[in-house]
C-alpha cells in the first residue's frame, strides 16, 4: 500500500491530521508537484486550517476565491514582507530555478514579488559572503576562547603547585 493510498484511508476514517501528516511526508520524500501540493493545501483548508492551505496554495496550480483567501491570509501573518513569506515554505516547496515551477505558480508568485527569493540559488547566491564570514568568526571565537581556558588552567595550576611545595 502506497503512501498515497494510506492517506486517502486515512481520510476516509476521518483521521486528516494524520493524512496531511504521510502526504507531507510523501511530498519530502518524492519532491515537488504541484498535484500533490494542492491535495495537502485542500486537506488543510477541510480541516479548517486556513493558514496552511494558504501556505501550500500559494506553490500549487489550485485556483478559486477560497484559495486567494487563504493565501492572502498566510502572507498577512507572515507579515506581508517577502523574505518572511518565503521563509515560511516548507524547503521542498522551494526549487533551484524559477522556471521549474508551472506557469500558473510562476504568475502568482510573481505577483506577490516573490520571484527573487523563492528559487533556492538565489538564497544561496544572496547569503554565500555572510555564510563563510559568519563560519569563519565562529571559529576564530571559539578558538579564542579555548586558548583562554587552557591559559587560565595552567596558571590555576601553576598556583596551587607552588602553594602545595612551599
């Protein structure tokens, strides 16, 4: 039995947070489509988790009033600023090229000004210098306070030698 098929099963007996919960898992395992994308966000609308379909409409081909709804919605709580919005997307909902998405997704993407941040080379490109930067103080401070320790040690111990042979 395939994780699809548990998932309707599991709708069927009413269990939808369970079957959000595997198609989720699905979508991680298999990767972005949209088909499934919009299965999940309609599984949450039904269970009256607007935020979330909003959150998974807004990279699905699923159109309607309702679907504008909630993903209006999940970009006011997001705080309405682009990178936020972004930042809120499950990884695999992210993909390497904007291209890759399908046509619709791309229109309404674009609409919200997404299209700069939502393609993860882009976040790479954008945030490589501060990555290595940021590594690189890390390290330098952790080594710091390393030596400081040993230094501190020795002393310490230095002391209570001289105070033991005195």
């Amino acid at each position: 039995m395939s994780a699809l098929e548990r998932a309707q099963e599991d709708i069927e007996q009413g269990h939808y947070g369970l079957a959000r919960q595997r198609l989720t898992s699905y979508l991680v395992s298999k990767g972005y489509d949209a088909e499934l994308v919009a299965k999940i966000a309609q599984l949450s609308y039904d269970m009256h988790d607007v935020h979330q379909a909003g959150r998974y409409w807004l990279v699905s081909e699923a159109e309607g009033e309702h679907v504008d709804e909630a993903i209006a919605l999940f970009v006011k709580r997001s705080g309405s600023v682009p990178s936020l919005v972004v930042n809120q997307l499950p990884r695999v909902l992210r993909l390497p090229s904007f291209q890759d998405y399908p046509e619709a997704v791309r229109r309404r993407i674009s609409s919200l000004g997404l299209e700069g941040l939502i393609c993860m080379d882009a976040r790479k490109r954008e945030g490589a210098d501060s990555g290595v930067w940021g590594d690189r103080l890390m390290l330098v401070g952790c080594l710091t306070v390393t030596v400081l320790l040993v230094v501190v040690f020795l002393i310490g111990l230095g002391t209570i030698i001289r105070w033991l042979f005195s």
